[in-house]
C-alpha cells in the first residue's frame, strides 16, 4: 500500500505508472491464475456482495483494533491482514446458495 498527498504530485504520478505496470504485466483477468471466465465472474459477484455487506466493515473495524494491539503497521502486514480479511468474506459469499 502506498501513499501519496494532494500536494506530491511527482510522486503521485510515479505511484499510478509503477501500479498500471504492473498490472500490465499480470496480462489479461483471469491469465496469470488460470482461472477461467466463469470462475472470476463468480468471484467478482461475490466480492462485490462482500463489500456491500456490513460484516466486512465491521471486520475491517475490529482489524485496526487488532494491528494496534499488534502495534504493527507495516505495509506487508496492513496488507495481509486485509486480504485474509476480504478473501474470508467472499468465501463466505460464494458459499451462499443462489
């Protein structure tokens, strides 16, 4: 995760080109994983009902209470605590019956 004020431009801009490289880099959805189409759609429903639904903020609450009582802020650990955290909610989506 990174970080950039209104009023660091340059960096701002060195941020978004090194993120849209990278993302280049991953190729088309789906191919770096080998996942197929149906697949992703399916995880991109769920996680969008994931972030809709009011347990992942609260989960998302409770985590800073967490990291503080870790106190650890580092970037690595912010980020794995939040994947774990969002990949446990569209889980628990795509196990809904539909």
């Amino acid at each position: 995760m990174d970080w950039a004020s209104a009023a660091e431009a340059p960096l701002y801009v060195e941020l978004i080109t090194k993120f849209t490289e990278r993302v280049k880099k991953l190729g088309p959805l789906g191919s770096s994983d080998g996942k197929s189409l149906e697949e992703i759609k399916a995880k991109l429903v769920a996680a969008k009902s994931a972030a809709s639904n009011v347990k992942l903020r609260t989960q998302f609450a409770k985590l800073t209470q967490e990291l503080r009582q870790e106190n650890d802020y580092s970037s690595q650990r912010v980020e794995a605590r939040m994947s774990e955290k969002l990949n446990e909610a569209i889980l628990r989506e795509m196990e809904k019956p539909v």
